[in-house]
C-alpha cells in the first residue's frame, strides 16, 4: 500500500519525546515529555535528533540521578511520514553468490567444501548447488531481468574453484571461468549495472582444505593473495567494488565451530574458529594491499562485509548492559576493531587470553584500515541479557557469556524464525558510524528475509519441487504474479531504518537486497526463499514477486513512502 505525499502530521513533527524523571532534574522536568532533538542536541551536541539507543549512550553517566523513559508514540522506525528520499549518489542494488545461484558445477569448476559438505547430505532434503539457478547459463536473461527492475548495482561472487579448480595460482587460470566472469561484467556494464565484486563467498577449493584451509596460516594467506591478484588483474578494469571476504564470522563460528556449514569442523571449540578468524583477517589484509600496491591505479576501492545483528541490552542494568557490548564485540567488533581500531576487542582477549591468536606489529599495521567502506549484513536483532550465573567451560559461546537469543516473543518471525526487529538495523548502522567511523561510509551488502506467503509451501511440496533441474534451453516469458506482501512490508520498514540512520549522520552509501533470486540457502537448501524474484527450480522460470516490483519503484524513484502506522512491527521498539 503506497501511501500518500502527506505533510507529517503534528504528533510526528514533535517527533519522538522521551520524558526525564528522577531526583536531580525534578525542578526542571518530572514527567515532562521534552522533544527529543532538543535534548538529543543538549546531549550530544548533535543537530539532529539520534536514536534512543545512542542518546541513551550518550547520557550514561551523566544519568545516576535521572531515569529515561520514552514515550510510545514512537513512528518506529521511520522519523517521520511522508516520502523518504535518499541521497542522490545512494547506491541501490541486489546481491547473490555464486554457490547460491551458479550451478554449473561440473563445468570446468573444480569442486569447494560447499560441494564437498552438501553431496554428504549436510543441507536440508540432501540439498547441493549442482544446478542451483543454473544462473551460468542463464546470466544474460538474469541480467534483463534486473534491469526491467531498475536495479544501479549487482553484488555477486566470483568462484574461486571456477577460475582455479585447485585453489592454485601456479597453475593458469581456466579459461572457461574466465570467460565466464568477463561475460557477465560486460553484459552487466552494457545494461548500466555497476558489479560489486565479492571474492570469497564460502566455497573454498576443496585442494586448499585438503592443505590446512583457514587453520593454515602461511598457505591460505598467501593462496588468497595469489587469487585475488588474477581477479583484479583479469576484471579491474570493469570491477570498482571489491569485498574481499563475505561475513567471516560465519565461515569461522558456523564453519569451525558449529559445524552448521562447511567445512563443518566442530573440533577444538575453544580455539578452532578464533585461529580460522584470524587468518580470515590475514587473508583480507593481503588482498587489500596487494590492491592499494599493485592496482592503484585502477582506481577502485576493496572493502569487507561483516555480518552481525544488532543486540539491544535486555534492562539498563550495568550486567545486561555490559551483555549487550560483549554480544556486539564478539560479533562484529572481533572482525572489525582489528581494521579501525588496531586490534581485537579487549573483552576477547581478556576472555580468551592466548587461546585468540596475536598480531605481530606489522599485521597490526596490514589490517589497519584495510577496508575501503564497511560492507555490513544484517537481518534482524535480539535482546541481550547477563546469564544469572556466568557460564561454564571454555569455547565461543562460553567465552561470549551472554543469553544469545534473549527475544520478545511478540516480535514477528520470518520463515527462518529470525524476529523481524527494523529498528535493530537503524541501531546497528549508527553504532557503526559511532564506533568505527568508516572511511568510505557504510553499505548494507545484505539485507532481506525468507518470508513467503502459504501458496509457496504448498508448491514446494510437489514432488522434485526443490531438486533443480537444469534449464531447458527453452525461453520463456518472465510472469510477474507473485505476491509477497510480507516482504515488501519488511524492505518498507528497514528501508525507512536505514533512512533514519542517514538522517541522523550515519554515512551509509548504499542497500543491497539480498536476494535477487530464491537460491541455495546454505544449510537450509531451497526451502527457505529469500528472492525478489520466484525462482521454479523445476524448470529455472522466474517470476517477479510483488517485493520486486516494490523494490523497482524505490530504485527509480530514489526513495520511499515511510511505512504506515498499521504496517509497522509489534514488541519491544528502542
Ligand atoms: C548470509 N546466521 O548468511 C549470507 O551472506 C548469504 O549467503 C545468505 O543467503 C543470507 O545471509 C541469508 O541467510 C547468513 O546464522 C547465514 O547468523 C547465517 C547467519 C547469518 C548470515
């Protein structure tokens, strides 16, 4: 539902108030609702208005004698109604990645763990990229595709096993992968779509795990150097964006430590994924200088995405607030205060004491500021609370300490029971923009939800509904009859997030759906659709969901209408 180009109303023009009680400021305000920008400004000497979580930073310690509350009528989490511009330069795009969509495998592509830990049954129904979208070689319809949705950029991944089937930069590129690659940037740049360019997306050459893979120091460091060299060198001259790693935190906890994804290793779990997230860094910081020394003068910027969800302290209470930083630096701070502050978060270290592998000096100056812009992922938020008593043992999650999935149960779920939390990713943004202070701003690499309406569930109960098959070669009209209102309420409400985070200086350069296509959900196989666009994995017809032709709409018109009030989200608002 578009609403219309209304003025905002009063309530809404007063904006968000929050009321000071307590012993001190009686005199000047027991109970007194006061505009938060004028106190916000009093705060923090800012002149816009800042969230209540960054307000509620602000006044800690100033705040022994006074309690603040907020007041409901909060228009969460836009700031105000009416149409939400973003800046002119904003870039808006969708994002995918190769294990995900490719397929292909067999095709000149040397096999990854990903094929490795999915034909062992690892996925969800005996689920493998094998086939996936058979985007290889579908790519060119894919990319008209995008461009009747008007997206500015496409954030895909390059396959490391298809341009070096045995991880090795010794042995010549394959011509076939890339052929491959150079096709889809220029069919990209032909149809006015600028590529963003992730490098490692998860699926490490099975021949490099079979060396060590991210427990080897010394050769896989220098393996993604080598690697990422021949990309730049092959496609620099068409690619500007550059994400070395795809959420190291997931290929280091979900792949050393849960064993949830691949390579699925669930030894040593007090120390595995710290070595494996330390040369995740290592590996970045390579392939960053090795730009910045030898393609300068391409002219591009390398930067990272780092996944985390936002975790709001459960009470004000010192321990829950104290939870809720350890929640974010066990998260996010451990792959990024390494690359804007110079090391790991000291709770990690005074945590973890050796068991968290040391930089040397000169690693410490590698890693520092190796990232070009902070690509972050995030999908939704949580409360974090102390444990009542600290927990026992040693390992990431003993080491965190923290009741991780501390919720509101009145929170909206999506499909993968995630909780729907918009204002968690305005939270999130502005504690980057505080804490980091990124060169080059903030892009939301990732950002969206499985979130399908019952026909859905249905359809994919027909037999084979979600083993794919490979395309046909018949060309097929693309149908746009799918709707998914809940997604377009989703991209609504954390659109208009990112627009109050703009709005109140985080420098956020551009959104990323993810995704442009329902894919291969890790883990989860295909059952857990995140596309823009239906995927028929039966026959590789896509179908544009109604969130696409939402999306569409903002892309062209730069901008949104702010969610109405009966489409925001119910539970606990900060
Ligand atoms: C990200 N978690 O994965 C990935 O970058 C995508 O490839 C993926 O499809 C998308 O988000 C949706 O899941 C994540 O457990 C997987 O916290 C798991 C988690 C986070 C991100």
């Amino acid at each position: 539902m578009e609403l219309p180009r209304t003025l905002p109303s009063r309530w809404q023009r007063i904006g968000p108030v929050l009321t000071v009680t307590g012993r001190e400021p009686r005199k000047s305000a027991p109970n007194t609702a006061i505009p938060l920008a004028f106190l916000a400004a009093v705060a923090t000497k800012a002149p816009l208005a800042p969230s209540r979580g960054a307000l509620r930073r602000a006044l800690r310690g100033r705040r022994r004698s006074c309690v603040v509350r907020f007041a409901e009528e909060w228009a969460e989490p836009a700031a105000r109604t009416g149409f939400l511009a973003f800046p002119e330069s904003f870039v808006f795009g969708v994002a995918t990645s190769a294990y995900q969509i490719e397929g292909a495998a067999a095709e000149g592509r040397g096999p990854s763990i990903w094929d490795t830990f999915s034909t062992a049954g690892h996925a969800k129904d005996g689920a493998t990229g094998e086939v996936a979208c058979d985007h290889y070689h579908l790519f060119k319809e894919d990319i008209r595709l995008m461009s009747s949705l008007k997206v500015k950029a496409y954030r895909f991944s390059i396959s490391w096993s298809r341009l070096l089937p045995n991880g090795d930069a010794a042995e010549p590129p394959s011509e076939e992968g890339l052929r491959f690659y150079s096709e889809l940037l220029d069919a990209l740049l032909q149809a006015g779509i600028e590529p963003w360019v992730t490098l490692y997306h998860w699926d490490l050459p099975e021949a490099l795990h079979a060396k060590g893979g991210w427990l080897s120091k010394e050769m896989i460091v220098k393996a993604f150097g080598d690697y990422a060299r021949i990309c730049f060198h092959h496609f620099g001259d068409r690619v500007k964006y550059w994400i070395t790693l795809n959420e190291p935190w997931c290929s280091a906890v979900l792949g050393y430590n849960t064993g949830d994804h691949a390579p699925g290793y669930t030894e040593e779990t007090d120390t595995a994924c710290y070595v494996a997230g330390h040369h995740l860094l290592l590996a970045h910081a390579e392939a960053a200088q090795i730009y910045r020394e030898e393609f300068a003068q391409q002219g591009g910027e390398v930067g990272i995405s780092l996944n985390a969800d936002w975790r709001q302290a459960d009470s004000e209470r010192e321990e829950d607030l104290e939870a809720a930083r350890r929640a974010m630096e066990f998260s996010l701070g451990w792959f990024a205060e390494p690359i804007y502050l110079g090391d790991y978060p000291k709770c990690m270290r005074e945590s973890c004491g050796d068991r968290l592998p040391s930089f040397s000096a000169s690693e410490k100056k590698k890693l520092f500021q190796s990232s070009d812009f902070f690509g972050l992922n995030s999908y939704s938020g949580n409360m974090a609370k102390a444990p009542p008593r600290p927990f026992e043992g040693t390992g990431y999650w003993e080491d965190i300490g923290v009741e991780w999935w501390h919720t509101d149960h009145q929170w909206a779920r999506t499909d993968m029971d995630w909780p729907v939390v918009p204002w968690s990713l305005r939270e999130i943004l502005l504690y980057v923009q505080d804490r980091y202070k990124p060169m080059g701003g903030i892009i939301v690499t990732e950002n969206g939800c499985a979130c399908e309406p019952d026909i859905s569930a249905e359809l994919d109960e027909r037999p084979g509904a979600l083993l794919p098959r490979p395309w046909d070669g018949v060309r097929r009209a693309t149908s746009s009859d799918f709707e998914d209102p809940e997604r377009v309420r989703f991209f609504r409400a954390h659109l208009s997030a990112v627009h109050a985070a703009i709005e109140r200086k985080a420098q956020v350069k551009g959104y990323f759906a993810w995704s442009f296509l329902d894919n291969f959900e890790w883990a989860e196989g295909y059952g857990k659709r995140f596309g823009i666009v239906r995927v028929d994995f039966q026959t590789q017809e896509r179908t544009i969901k109604s969130s696409g032709h939402f999306l569409a709409r903002v892309f062209e018109a730069n901008g949104l209408e702010a969610p109405a009030k009966e489409e925001q989200y119910p539970g606990r608002t900060f």
